[in-house]
C-alpha cells in the first residue's frame, strides 16, 4: 500500500497510506471475542512501536502459540500401522512436546490421538517431528509441530489448556 500513490481527482493533490495491522486468532491467542481484540490490539501497538507499516502476529512469548506445562495420555502413529504410546511434557495447538520409547525420525510426518481428561474423549493431530533427543532412562523427547488439526479439534484442546490455566491461576 505504501507504493501506491492516491490522487484526487481534481486538485492534483496525492497522498501515500501506510498500514499497521495487528493480528490474533481464536482459539490460539484467546477464547472470547474480548481476549481477541485485546490482543490484536497489542500486536497492533507493537507494529506502530516497531516503525509503523507492517503487519504484526500476537504471540505471549518466541513461539506462536502459548505451551502450557500439561501431562497427557496418548499415541503416536508413523506409517500406516506403526503406533507406540506417548506421554506429553507440554503442548500447545502449535505443538508439542513428547517422551515416548520409540524414535520417529526427524523431518517424518506423524498423527497424535490424546486423551483429554475431563472432555469430549480425544483429540487428533498430525505434525512433522522437528526435534529427537535421547532421556537417560533410555527413552525419547520429541518435539513435534502441528502440520493438521481439525477445527473442532483445535477448540477441544485450546479450551481444555484454558480452563486448565484458569483453573491453575484460581488456586494460586
């Protein structure tokens, strides 16, 4: 936009626009239409603050999407039949992190059923494995960032991690 050149038709007179957007998304960044425009609204002032004319994502942290520290049940699946069980060390609807006995090898494409606790049964997911790392109890952490999820399942999970944060900060 800050190319183009507006005229007026009749002075002569041209003016150039820049715009700065600021950009959150449900469920990811909040689950109220309130939580969203706050939010939007502060990626907005980061744009603004970080010299105008460009387009900025609401993020809490370095990742696009928040993690919370959160152990679930559930499986793993590589191929068509190859499944092994897995236990989650935090997640997100970005992603998440895993320890597990098997090793997916880095860069492959794998689907995650996890239960969650106090819902509707579980979720699905699919993600490429960008991160193996070996556990001295001989197991695997895997980081794995989600490539597909369905968008009930998106909600399923990002309302399960926000009740649990709610439920975390009630307590305290």
């Amino acid at each position: 936009m800050e190319g183009h050149t507006f005229g007026a038709r009749r002075s002569g007179d041209v003016a150039r626009l820049t715009v700065s957007v600021g950009v959150a998304t449900c469920p990811a960044d909040a689950d109220s239409a309130e939580g969203l425009i706050n939010n939007a609204d502060s990626a907005l002032y980061e744009a603004k603050k970080n010299g105008k004319n460009q387009v900025r994502i609401y993020a809490n942290s370095l990742r696009s999407y928040r993690r919370f520290c959160e152990s679930l049940q559930g499986t793993f699946k590589m191929g068509a039949t190859d499944y092994g069980p897995l236990t989650t060390v935090n997640v997100s609807v970005g992603g998440m992190l895993f320890r597990t006995r098997r090793q997916p090898p880095l860069g492959s494409l794998i689907e995650i059923k996890l239960g969650l606790p106090d819902s509707r049964g579980e979720i699905t997911t699919a993600g490429r494995v960008i991160q193996v790392n070996p556990c001295s109890d001989g197991g695997r952490e895997v980081a794995m960032r989600t490539v597909e999820m369905g968008a009930a399942d998106r909600w399923a999970l990002a309302t399960y991690l926000r009740r649990r944060e709610s439920r975390a900060h009630e307590s305290t």
